[in-house]
C-alpha cells in the first residue's frame, strides 16, 4: 500500500508541475520555432531601447503576441499586413525598471 500511495504522490505533483509549467514551456517553443520573425520588430515604436530578449506567446499565421524585455516589459501584437509583413497592431508596457505600469501579468507568459 505505501508503494501505491507513493506512485500516486509522485504523479500528482508531475502532473502540478506540467500544468505550472506549460505557459513557459510553450512560449520557448514558439520562440524557437518562430523567434527569427520578431528579432527586432520592437523598433517599429522608435522609443523602445533594443530588447534583451523576447518570447513569442502567441503565433498564428496572421497574428502573433511576443513580450520584450529591455528597460521596460513590452507585449506588443503584430498582424500580417497586404505584403506579409509583421505589422505591430498593440502595444502595451506592463512592466517597467523606473516604476510599475498600468498593467501586470503574472505568469508573462499566460
């Protein structure tokens, strides 16, 4: 009976763990698979200092959601345009090094 109660422990909290885990899991994935498309695309405001680093949250053919990491925590869409360009669509600073902004996710990557 330990044995069992054991096995059923360890899969519960497996099983926690995989649920906790999958938004950032997720987003690794789309950023590896789709990253190349927003290397940079921050620019497109001219105010945002280069990023560090980004995460593509969302992606689909027409429309993709990646948060950027600079000074600031910006997640920002982008929409496929006439020529198949990524077009920023909205923009939103949800975090930021000189004070809080109107907005805060947690996890980002939700």
């Amino acid at each position: 009976m330990k044995k069992r109660t054991k096995i059923c422990l360890v899969t519960v909290k497996l099983i926690i763990l995989a649920v906790l885990f999958s938004p950032y899991i997720r987003a690794e994935y789309l950023t590896f698979v789709y990253g190349k498309q927003f290397a940079g695309l921050e620019q497109q405001t001219n105010i945002l200092n280069p990023a560090r680093y980004f995460r593509v949250l969302a992606y689909s053919e027409t429309e993709a959601t990646v948060f950027y990491v600079s000074d600031t925590g910006d997640l920002m869409t982008f929409v496929k345009d006439a020529n198949g360009e990524w077009e920023r669509a909205e923009w939103k600073t949800i975090w930021s090094t000189t004070g809080s902004a109107d907005e805060f996710m947690w996890p980002y990557y939700r």
